[in-house]
C-alpha cells in the first residue's frame, strides 16, 4: 500500500501508461482547484462562538436523553403494559426514544462540529497505480520460481502428485463423512415421503380439538380443517403417545381439510368414485408446490387458494390446478364412514403428500 | 502541509499544538511503536484523503448498519434460545400463556416482554438488517451508475455482490429463528425449494433438518449459521472491501483540480474521520428511533408455527420478495416427468436457477463492459449516469425486472389494497416481467441520450435565461447565457466514446484470423454500446459557438442592464469570484 500526499498542487501529470490518456484542454482547459472559501465561522468570531455553543448544547442534550434512557428503564415495566403506545409498550418507545434521541444528537454535533469548525481546506493526494512496479513483479515471479526449484516439487511429478492427492483425500473425505450424521441412519429414508400416519379405518378428527367428525353433522358448503385421530392419543382410541420430532412431522404431513357440497357437484376421478361420502370428500391440506397449508376455501366455486403463492385447487374437480404456480392436485385421502358415522380412512394417501421431489413418482 | 489554516477556528488552537516533553500518551505511543512499528503505516493513512460527495454515504450506511446489527445481537443472544423443545409458555404476554411453542419462541417472546429493552433490541436488529441490505443495494446501484466498477475496482464489486447474497441469506436465518407462524411457513417454503433441486433435493433437505421436515434440528443450525458462519464471513469480506477500498482510493467525480491522476478532498483525521464517526451515531440513532416507534415483525401476534396453519398474506421480509413475486407468476402446471423421475419448473425456475443467474450477470457486469469496450486502463472518474447510457439503460433494465418480480411477490396484498382481481395482476405480471426491461432499457437510453444533447446545448449556446427578446423585425427569441466555465469544464472532463472497428475477416495472407468471429462479435456489442451516444463538442466547435455568441451579444448592447434574468436570484452571485463567503 503505498500513498503519500506530499504534493498537494493540481497536477495535471501524466506519462503512466496505466491512466487515461487525457488530451488536454480537450475542449476546455483544466481551469484549476478553485480557491479556497472562508466559512463564516473562519472570519466571524460571534458565528464561531454560536457554532461552538450549538455543539455543546447537543452535547449537553446527548447526556440528559441518556440520562432519561435510564429513568425510563427503571420507570416503565414490561411485560403488563405492553402496548399503552400505539401498540408498542412504553418501556419500548421510551427507551427507543431516548436512545435515539441521545445517538443523534451525538452524531449531530460532531458532524456539526466538522462541517463548522475544523480546518475545511480541501487536499490533493496523488493516485498511484494499483499494479505493482514491473521490476517487483519480476522480483516476485523469480523468488517463487526460486522456491518451487529448492522445494523439489517440479521434478518429482510422483512426489507432488501424491502430495496433493493425499491433501485433497485426507482432508476432504472425513470432513464429508462426518457430516453424514446431519440426518441420522434411522431418518435418512426418502420413501418416509410417501407415507403419513394415515391408516385404514382411522378417524378424521377435528383439528386442534381433535373430536371425531359424523358424517350426518357437516351441511353442505362447509370446510372443515382435520387431522387423523393418532394425532390424538387417549386411553379409549388406544394410538401411542407421539413425542417430539415424530409428532411435528406427522402433524406436518397429516392435515387434511374436509368439505361437503352437492353430490351433483363433483366430478369423481375415474378410480376415485367410492373415495367419498355422500358429497363429503377429503383431501391432503399441504399444497404441492412448496408446501403451505392451503386453507382459503369459496364455497360457491368449490376453489380453494394458497395464502403462500396463490395457487388455486378446484376441490369439485379432484382438486386440480386452476390458477398459480402448483403442478399437480391435491392428493384426496380415501374416507368411508365406520359403523357409529364417524368418518374414516379407507387408506393411507396414494400419493406423497405435499411438495414435488425427484423420486416422487419412484414411490 | 502548505494548507492555509490561518484563519480556521483558533479557539480551537489556545494550547500548542505539540507538547514540548512527552506526556503519557506520548510515552505510550513509544512504547508501543518499539514493538509494533505501526507509525510508519500510520503516517500514510492518518491524513489520508477521501473526496466528498453524499452518494458516497451510502455504503456507509450499509457499514454502520452491520455494526448495529453485530450490537443488537449479541444483546439478544444473551437471552435467545435456539432450542425446538417444546414448552408450555408461561411468561407475561397473557394471550400465549398455556401455549405451547418451541423454547426458540418463547424466549422470544420472553425477550419481547420481560427483558427490559428487549423488544427494542429486537426490532432494532430487525430494523438494521433491512437497513443493512437496501443501502447495500443503493449502494450497488451508485457504484454501477457512475462506472466505479471499471478497473481496477472489479474485485471490490464481486467481493459487493457475494456481500449482498450472504446479508440476505444472513437477513433469512434470522427471521426464521423465532420458531413463529410466520417464519415456519418460510421454512416449509425453503423445504420446498430444496426437495425441488434434481437429483439430490430430498437428500438435501433430510440432511438439512435432521430427517424429515420440520423435525427438531433445524431451528439450533440456522442459529449457528445466522450468528457465527455468515457473519463471520461478512465480516472478513467488509474487511477485504475496506481494504480495496483504502488501497484503489476512492473514486472522485471529476471537475475543476479533479483529475484521473489525483484524489481532492478532505483528510482521514479530522475532518473525514469525524463525519465518518459522527454519521455512525446518527445510522444508530435513527435505527433506534425506528425500533421504538415502529413495530416489526410482531411474531406474538402470529403465534406459533404450526405445520397445519398459515395465515393469508404471508411475506417473506422484503429481500426475499423477488424470487418469491417470481415464484408466483409461474403458470401452473409447470413439472415434467422423465424416466420417472420429477424435474419441478415450477421451482426452480424462479429459485434455483434465476436468482443465482441474476447475481452471476450482476459479478459479470464490469468484467462484460472491460471486454466491450477494450479499456485497460485505471478509472477513478466516475461517469454521469447519462454518460454511459447503454449501461445506465442496462442497470435500469435489472431494476425494472427486479422491481415487476417484487411487485409480483406481492401480489395478494396489492389485489386487496386496490381491490384488483389477484387473477389479473398475475397474468399482467408473467408479460410485464419481460416487457418491462425491454422498455425500460429503451427509454432509458433515449433519455440518457438527449440529456447528452442537452449538455451540449448548455456548452455551446449556454443556458436558457427565460428572457424573450424581440427584434426589430418582429422576431422573437430566448437568449442564452454562456454558462461558467467551471461548469463548462465539468461538463467536459469525460473521454469520448470509441467504437472498436470491425476486424476484417482474413488476415493479411487471406488466412481466416482465429478470433474472428469473437472479435466480430465485440465490435458488434461495441457500436451497440457506444454508436448512438453524443460527443462533447470539440475545441473547434467550441469556439465557434462562442463567436456567434459574441455577435448575438453584439446586437444586444443597446440594452441599458445586464438581460440575464437572474438580477433577484444567486445564479451570478454563485459564478462571481467576489463572493466572501460560501453559503453553508
């Protein structure tokens, strides 16, 4: 890094060859750094004094708000009166209030004091090339040369070779192996994709409450957002208690939304005539471009939207693609209803639920 | 130092400047420059100059900004935890209390409500990052429209554009952390777009999350990315940019004593460093003002994630609206099946393959124009935005794109706000996407152009006075002034355009040159860029505009005052050379 301001005269310079070529007066001459300007600050003592006073005086200003920040801190609480301000606390908006105000006006004067009272005369600095001279170039390029010779390194294909081979392998592979366990052996199985908690003869039950759903209670035009009951686990429906991961991950994949319309209305896929009851007809929740939980139903048009990139299902029609991004329908889960009109299950989803991925139709 | 400081604030200067026996900082300062020997480095840089000028801020903004966000982090560390257990939560905010939630949202929310300064410091870290990169981007959008990319600052540009993706891939992280609705449904979205990759996208996201989605891991190694990985990487890359920075000196615009060969402004210490200093309080101040008054991303108003929910206009924070406006605009049904095997459009058009596309294009602008153009030579001039106008026209033409793709990322909330059909604005968006550029780029250039013609109006014939005069015929006419030559030399301090020659295809033994076709190609690409652009007037030309001038004058020396419509403005005042004072 080499600069130096020894020179402070304009010059117009010139000869390296790494700089523009500046045909000079080409069409008007370089007229010069015009003259320095005195500030009213530089010749009038009373503006010096003001400029003087106005810094301290925001100084002075920076401590008493810091000194507010404070009393607000230990003024205001948290926590029960979090929005007595326009929505936000208190405690917050005086703490931020003071804080900038105490930032600001620091900055302000000393900004304020650049500007008003130090020197103001500009410098000239004269630029240098970003290469290096050519004979440090040369110089560089011979000690490396000298380098690489006394290592050896260019004589010994077999040494160097092996050398970087065992560089690349010996630091490379373990530090891909170790990451290995970011997905643990026992969850690292694409075809757990293809699968959710759903299993013949489940019961769709409500979600967040988990209630199980008679068929006889839904009127036609209503959307019900559901949930398979091993989601629920009680003594009397005998599912396992879920934990932790496993229990996000089937909530995950396992919402379902359930609407009722008009028989009359629904165009059944050929294959998927007995996969409803009575208009009831029940498909996955998790959109299948990129995985929302769809959820904004139109009762008149049977459509329902993504809130995430508007892609719109037409439930009357298997729920295919009528507007947006997505690719294909959302999978529709087989339902019956069991000897108490509890709607169930016929089966788990045909399909994957949710998002596409390369081997989705492997599965 | 010949600088004349006669007059400059003495009350300042009541004590001598240097001590006459060294006092304890003076023997400090030996003591550590027997050691470290930095007074040589330092006697360089300390009166270093920077030119002034206020686009120049605004990188700054982006520096001072990132400090703030280094500040407010570690305070909200100190109480964070990036944990997805799963707690009850029991804390003062009643309308979640008895929830449950990961233990990342409930300290959270912990922070929000009962640590003092909490909130403040969490929104004023949320504040920051959107802070931090919008100046980065207004920061980028200067150094592009005033050339300062040329040589020899291409490397600082590409070290630029790696910080822009890393900050919003830093700004990601982060709201993803707090574990809330909002936040999971991005997640999930990023799940999505991972599974979309060929080949490996499953695997990708089991080994990203621990398994499958959503999992318990995700939350702890965003953590770790979002306060250790990126920023420190960040951190090195500002550093290697500061110090290109410091090394090329900074860029200058030219005028009169501004030259290739110089840099003209103030000294490192004081007066730079002062502002510099002085401007960081007030980046920290605002900032603080926006966490105190202005709320964002409020995640206890959103609750929880909960993979079964999402609420209608979700957004992501407003970085990452173009890829996702994008996401959006894609027509359905987009995904093809080949040998069993799903390649998903849909995704990875607008995530996977245009963003990185984009960012590609923008590292290559500087390296594109150096090839066009044939220039190597050093650049510390910087050029009028209308200078350049096939390059202006080309930025504007990424800012269109980027500004119809944001837009689309919003789409839902402008069809609720305008009670437009959602419907509609997606298909005037899939057109606009790729008329919107051409258009913008063709307009832009004919602007820039006649703002070029303008500029030589203003040379040769001077400005217009807005004084009619009328002749004795009957004619009449504005009359011009010339303007000063300050101004005049200003406008002029800039290289004429070269357009390369077309190579002739053979050479000299009627042998095909190898390059031909390359070189064909740049001196096409050349006359595109440079071809229709104005040239400042030569000497010539100059000169005899100013002889006409003179005879217009002439005819007007019966006129018993100066004509010059400016008696009761500062026009003149400001080219007069016996003006005191300067009007600060």
């Amino acid at each position: 890094m080499s600069n130096d301001n020894s020179s402070i005269e304009p010059t117009s310079g010139g000869g390296d060859s790494h700089l523009p070529e500046r045909v000079e007066a080409d069409p008007i001459a370089d007229p010069g750094l015009p003259p320095h300007k005195w500030r009213p600050t530089d010749v009038d003592p009373k503006a010096e004094r003001r400029a003087e006073r106005q810094i301290a005086a925001m100084f002075i200003g920076a401590m008493v708000m810091a000194v507010l920040f404070v009393v607000s801190y230990f003024t205001f609480s948290v926590g029960d009166s979090w929005d007595t301000i326009g929505g936000l606390g208190a405690s917050t908006v005086t703490l931020g209030v003071t804080l900038g105000l105490t930032l600001l006006l620091i900055g302000t004067a000393i900004i304020h004091l650049a500007r008003k009272l130090m020197a103001d005369a500009e410098m000239v600095e004269m630029r240098h090339p970003a290469a290096s001279p050519q004979e440090d170039r040369d110089a560089t390029v011979a000690a490396l040369n000298a380098g690489l010779d006394e290592s050896g390194i260019g004589r010994r294909p077999l040494v160097r070779n092996t050398m970087f081979g065992a560089i690349g392998v010996g630091l490379g592979l373990p530090s891909v192996v170790l990451l290995r366990d970011l997905a643990p052996g026992d969850q690292l199985d694409i075809s757990k994709l293809a699968k959710t908690i759903w299993a013949p003869g489940m019961r769709l039950v409500r979600d967040v409450v988990g209630t199980p759903i008679l068929a006889s209670e839904i009127e036609v035009g209503d959307l019900i957002n559901g949930a398979p009951e091993a989601m629920f686990p009680t003594e009397e429906n005998g599912y396992p208690e879920l934990h932790g991961a496993q229990e996000q991950i089937d909530k995950a994949k396992g919402a379902i939304i359930i609407v009722r319309m008009d028989p009359d209305d629904i165009t059944p896929l050929k294959g998927r005539e007995k996969w409803t009851v009575d208009g009831i007809i029940c498909y996955s929740k998790i959109c299948t471009h990129v995985g929302c939980p769809i959820s904004l139903y139109e009762r008149t048009t049977h459509h329902v939207l993504c809130p995430c990139h508007q892609s719109t299902f037409d439930l009357a029609d298997h729920a295919k693609v009528i507007f947006g991004p997505a690719a294909r329908p959302l999978p529709q889960l087989p339902i019956a209803v069991d000897e108490e009109g509890y709607l169930v299950a016929q089966s788990d989803f045909t399909e994957p639920i949710g998002a596409s991925y390369w081997e989705r139709e492997k599965q | 130092m010949s600088v004349d400081t006669s007059k400059v604030a003495t009350s300042n200067r009541t004590n001598a400047a240097t001590a006459s026996k060294p006092g304890p900082a003076g023997s400090l300062a030996t003591w550590a420059d027997d050691r470290l020997g930095l007074a040589t480095a330092m006697k360089k840089n300390l009166r270093k100059v920077f030119p002034d000028h206020w686009s120049f801020m605004l990188g700054e903004i982006a520096l001072w900004s990132f400090v703030v966000l280094l500040l407010t982090g570690v305070f909200l560390t100190l109480w964070f935890n990036p944990s997805m257990g799963h707690i009850t939560y029991e804390g003062s905010y009643d309308q979640l209390r008895g929830i449950g939630m990961s233990e990342s949202m409930a300290s959270t929310v912990h922070i929000s409500f009962d640590v003092r300064g909490g909130l403040l410091m969490r929104q004023m870290h949320h504040w920051a990052a959107a802070i931090f990169i919008a100046s980065m981007m207004v920061h980028l959008l200067r150094v592009a429209f005033t050339g300062a990319y040329r040589k020899p600052r291409e490397l600082n540009w590409v070290i630029g554009c790696v910080l822009l993706l890393l900050g919003t891939l830093e700004g990601f992280t982060g709201y993803s952390l707090p574990d809330d609705l909002l936040s999971g449904t991005g997640v999930r979205a990023a799940d999505g777009f991972l599974k979309a990759t060929p080949v490996v996208g499953a695997y990708m996201s089991f080994f990203l999350f621990g398994g499958e989605f959503p999992g318990e891991s995700i939350i702890p190694r965003l953590y770790i990315i979002h306060v250790l990985l990126i920023p420190g990487i960040l951190l090195a890359l500002i550093a290697a940019h500061m110090l290109l920075l410091v090394y090329h000196k900074h860029t200058q615009w030219p005028g009169p004593g501004r030259t290739e060969q110089n840099v003209v402004g103030f000294p490192m210490l004081p007066v730079y460093a002062a502002k510099a200093g002085g401007f960081f309080f007030m980046v920290f101040g605002v900032i603080a003002l926006m966490g105190g008054l202005m709320s964002i991303n409020p995640v206890w108003k959103f609750g929880p994630y909960d993979p079964t929910k999402v609420t209608a206009g979700s957004q992501p924070d407003w970085y990452m609206g173009w890829p996702d406006g994008l996401l959006r605009i894609i027509p359905s049904h987009w995904e093809s099946v080949i040998f069993g095997y799903t390649i998903s459009w849909n995704v990875m058009l607008p995530i996977l393959i245009v963003p990185p596309l984009m960012l590609v294009v923008l590292i290559l602008l500087p390296f594109l124009e150096g090839w066009i153009t044939g220039d190597k030579r050093d650049h510390h001039l910087l050029q009028r935005p209308r200078n350049a106008p096939t390059r202006t026209a080309v930025m504007v033409a990424l800012m269109t794109f980027y500004g119809l793709a944001w837009a689309a990322g919003g789409n839902d909330i402008i069809a609720i706000k305008l009670h437009l059909s959602i419907n509609q604005i997606t298909y005037f968006m899939r057109v606009a996407i790729f008329l919107g550029p051409v258009l913008a780029f063709w307009i832009t250039r004919r602007w820039c152009i006649s703002l070029q013609r303008h500029d030589n109006e203003k040379l040769l014939h001077g400005y217009e006075t807005g004084i009619i005069t009328r002749s004795p015929e009957g004619q009449y006419s504005e009359r011009h002034l010339p303007i000063s030559a300050t101004s005049a030399y200003t406008l002029t301090a800039r290289d004429r355009d070269e357009v390369l020659a077309l190579p002739s295809e053979t050479d000299s033994a009627g042998v095909t040159a190898p390059n031909s076709r390359s070189e064909r190609l740049r001196a096409r690409l050349s006359s595109w860029m440079y071809s229709n652009n104005v040239q400042k007037p030569t000497r010539a030309e100059l000169e005899e505009a100013h002889h006409h001038a003179e005879h217009e004058a002439e005819l007007q020396a019966g006129l018993d005052h100066p004509a010059d419509g400016h008696q009761f403005d500062d026009h003149r005042l400001r080219d007069a050379d016996d003006v005191p004072l300067r009007d600060h």
